[in-house]
C-alpha cells in the first residue's frame, strides 16, 4: 500500500482539535490557484451517498444526523495550475483538522508534490505530512499525555471468534494491548476490529484521539473492518466528530457492535 499525504492544521495544543474555517480555507486556495475547482455539488453528494451506506450498516443515530447536518457545507477541491498539468483532490469539511490528499494515479504523486508543498505554504497553518500505513507509529511515543499511556496500560485484547475486541479501560478478560508475537500483529488474525470505550475513564477525549488514530490506520492498512462502540455520553463531542470524520460506525454496546459484524 502506497503512502498517502494530507495536511493537518497545527494548533496550539497538538492533542487539541483544531481548524482553518472551510470559507478561509476557500478563499486562499481561489486567490492561490485561479484554475482550481471547488465543487460543493459532489461535496454534497459524496456526503448523502456515505450517509446511505452508514444507514446500512445500521450505524449510531448520532453519527446519521452529524453526517445529514454537513450536506451543504462540505465541498470537494481539485487543485490544479493549468488545464493539462498534474492535478489532485480534497474533499473539505465546514471544520478540517486535516484535508487528505487524493490523486487520479498512484504515479500521480511525485508529479503533484511541488503543487502540494504551494497548497501548504499557501494555507501556512497546515503542515505537509505523510503516512506508510503499513509502518504505523509507536503506540507509546515519549511525548504521549500519561493518561494515554495509562489508558494504553489498562487496554486488553480479547476475541470473540475472528473479530479482535481491543477494549479500554478496566477490562481484566484478554491479554494486555499490544499483543505480538513472531512479528505477527494483532489485527493479521482477525477479520474485524472492534474498539470498545464503554470503560474508558482514564483521560479525556482529546487526549485519546491520536492513539485512537494509530488503531485506525493500522485496522484500514489490513482492510480490516473497524467498529466504534461507546454509550452516548462516555466521550466527548470532540471525539464523536473525529470518529465521524473519519467515516466510522459507532454502537450503543458491544453486542450491538459484534450483531453488526455478523456476530452475536
């Protein structure tokens, strides 16, 4: 799986969303880049055609009517300098911690990089960044808040069948997180993920959302299906809309997450 690139805004806090308004945003890449496209309409429409696949996995309320409240303020941007030069995509959200990088062609890449690193400095707030998903970061890095680390230390992995529950908080069944063994990683064994915060206390939400990040891009570098499951009011709002975001189904309970995954 190849890299992928994105811009992510650089707040004060780096475990604190933060985001250029979707209209200033806007507003310098016209003023950047006469030639680019910005097209509210497939914004609009890739926005209603996710909603329908979420309807049909059955996903949390919540997250249905976040997804129906961002039709007709999302927008999808094709940057380009001339008609006939390298070009890539976005699609921008009314608040974008992050704008992800799309190209037609995986060759495309190189070819657009001098036009990315003009996007970057000329929204100046975002810093250019890439991923390998299949290298994902340490889950304890030297400058992780030590609720993280602590929540990361009260996390167990457990299975019901093929699908790997990795649940934080006080849960004694399973083994500690991370399991690996003989370079095997915990997701090569299942055919779902389930993240489970229903006994998640241990630090706030904004804190969590960079670990839970990791466990994101390491089930979808597996293509690993990935579910949410929290009660509504465990976590904030702020986590709510980084899981809504990043497009992913949330449950009620466990036994609501593991009947959608074909279990239970």
């Amino acid at each position: 799986m190849a890299l992928f690139d994105f811009l992510s805004h650089r707040g004060p806090n780096k475990y604190v969303e933060s985001w250029m308004p979707m209209d200033e945003v806007l507003r310098r890449v016209t003023a950047r880049f006469p030639l680019a496209i910005v097209d509210r309409e497939r914004g609009d429409r890739m926005v209603r055609d996710h909603l329908a696949e979420l309807i049909r996995l059955d996903a949390h309320t919540v997250v249905l009517e976040d997804w129906k409240a961002m039709e007709g303020h999302v927008a999808y941007v094709t940057i380009r300098e001339d008609a006939a030069g390298p070009r890539f995509h976005f699609f921008l959200t009314e608040r974008p911690t992050s704008i992800e990088i799309e190209y037609d062609r995986e060759e495309d890449r190189d070819l657009c990089r001098p036009l990315l690193e003009v996007l970057a400095d000329a929204l100046g707030e975002y810093g250019l960044e890439s991923d390998d998903p299949e290298r994902p970061p340490d889950l304890k890095p030297d400058d992780m808040p030590d609720g993280v680390r602590d929540t990361i230390g009260e996390m167990h992995l457990r299975w019901e069948g093929d699908i790997a529950i990795l649940a934080a908080g006080p849960h004694p069944d399973g083994e500690p997180f991370p399991q690996e063994s003989d370079g095997l990683h915990w997701c090569d064994d299942s055919s779902n993920v389930i993240l489970d915060l229903t006994g998640f206390v241990s630090c706030s939400a904004q804190d969590l959302i960079e670990w839970a990040q990791t466990i994101i891009q390491t089930a979808q570098a597996r293509d690993r299906e990935l579910r949410l499951c929290y009660p509504p009011g465990t976590v904030d709002e702020r986590l709510t809309r980084y899981f809504r975001i990043i497009q992913l189904p949330i449950h009620d309970s466990l036994a609501e997450a593991l009947a959608a995954s074909g279990t239970g």
